[in-house]
C-alpha cells in the first residue's frame, strides 16, 4: 500500500518576517501500532525581519503530527517520506507550510476466508474445527473392530446393534495439525455420521474418534 498524506501547518514567528533564505523540513514520524503514525515535522532554516536588512536569525519548529490510517500494515515493511514541501508567508509574521508525505507498507490481511462447500445448488459454512497443540505428541491409533454383536467397550455404547448401517469401524486417535474435516476426507465420511457417535465439541490430540466404515 502507497497513500500520500497532504496538510497544512502555520508557524507563528516571534517578529516580522521579510525574507526566508534558508530553510529545510525533516521528519521524525515513526508508527506506534498498525495503523497509527505519530511523531513530529523538523521545521529548520534562517530568515530576514526585512528584505534589506543583513542581520539572519535562526529559526528552529516541531510541528506536532499524528496521522490515523484505515489501513493495517506490517510493521517490518513501513516507510515514510517527505514527498512535497513549500511555504509561503501570510500575515508578515506567519509562515504558512504545505506538506506532503508518503506512508507505504506492506498491508495485513484480515481473519482468513471462511471455507464454503456446495450442498444441492445452495452455499452453506463449514467450519474448520481446530485442534489444540499439547506439549507431548501422541501417537497414532487405529485399531478396526469388526461388529460381533458383543459390547467392545464403553467406546460403543452409544451403538445401535439393530438398526446400525455400518459393520465395522474405526478408533482413531486424534494427532497433532489435524482437524475434523481432514480425518472425514481420510476415511470418506461426513460430520453428520461422526457425530452420531462422538461429541465433537471438546477435540484434541489424543482424543479418540469411532469412524463408521460403510458395509460393501
């Protein structure tokens, strides 16, 4: 991102200025967060109190400056310059300067794009089920349990024997970096089957999923 910044500053001046010889402006403008600049303009150079006189003063200005972006950018890749400078006297004893600055940096993205899917011709959200890190790594588990009629564990207890489609499944054990949807593309089912035998509200690594795998 590139945005120029124009203002104007007045400069009040203790007596009568007749002539400008000398005169430069520097900054000192610095951000303090993402969007925020704050700082001061440097304001330097000697002037005549008459076009004849010999005798020069020196005059030294901070000019207070905030200026608030609608922007955020990257800190590590911020810059600002002077681009445009120039003055003019008003009021015998006013100086009247014109700025012009350029902030550039690199912008921040927002919050990430939220994962659609197609469902009979209409959008719907899907959400991505996140997976907090634990400080050990669990390892893998899958053990395949073919349905015998007889109670497995309290795993299974949720299972209805008699009306149930699916005559084998899966107890996964949950790693790290994975989430709900990449375990459903592994073993090609849906949130809808899973959840009709686990709680997917509270998931982490470690947890253990039962994966209906459907009967051929």
């Amino acid at each position: 991102m590139k945005k120029k910044v124009t203002f104007e500053k007045s400069i009040e001046f203790p007596t009568m200025i007749g002539e400008v010889t000398e005169i430069s402006l520097d900054h000192r403008l610095k951000f303090i967060d993402e969007s925020s600049v704050e700082g001061h303009l440097l304001l330097t150079g000697k002037y005549k109190m008459t076009e004849a006189s010999r005798l020069e003063e020196d005059f030294n200005y901070e000019i207070p400056t905030e200026i608030a972006l609608t922007e955020k950018l990257d800190l590590n890749t911020t810059n600002i310059e002077i681009t445009d400078f120039y003055y003019e006297i008003e009021n015998e004893n006013t100086l009247i300067c014109h700025i012009e600055l350029l902030v550039e940096g690199l912008e921040l993205l927002d919050e990430e794009p939220k994962l659609e899917r197609e469902c009979d011709g209409d959008k719907i959200e899907e959400k991505e089920i996140e997976i907090p890190n634990i400080e050990e790594e669990k390892k893998e588990e899958e053990i395949i349990v073919e349905d015998t009629g007889k109670t497995i564990n309290s795993l299974f207890s949720n299972l209805d024997d008699e009306n149930d489609k699916y005559g084998t499944f899966i107890v996964y054990m949950v790693r790290q970096n994975e989430t709900i949807n990449s375990i459903i593309e592994k073993y090609h089912t849906t949130i809808d089957e899973l959840e009709k035998y686990n709680d997917l509200k509270e998931i982490n690594i470690g947890t253990k999923l039962i994966i209906p795998i459907v009967n051929e």
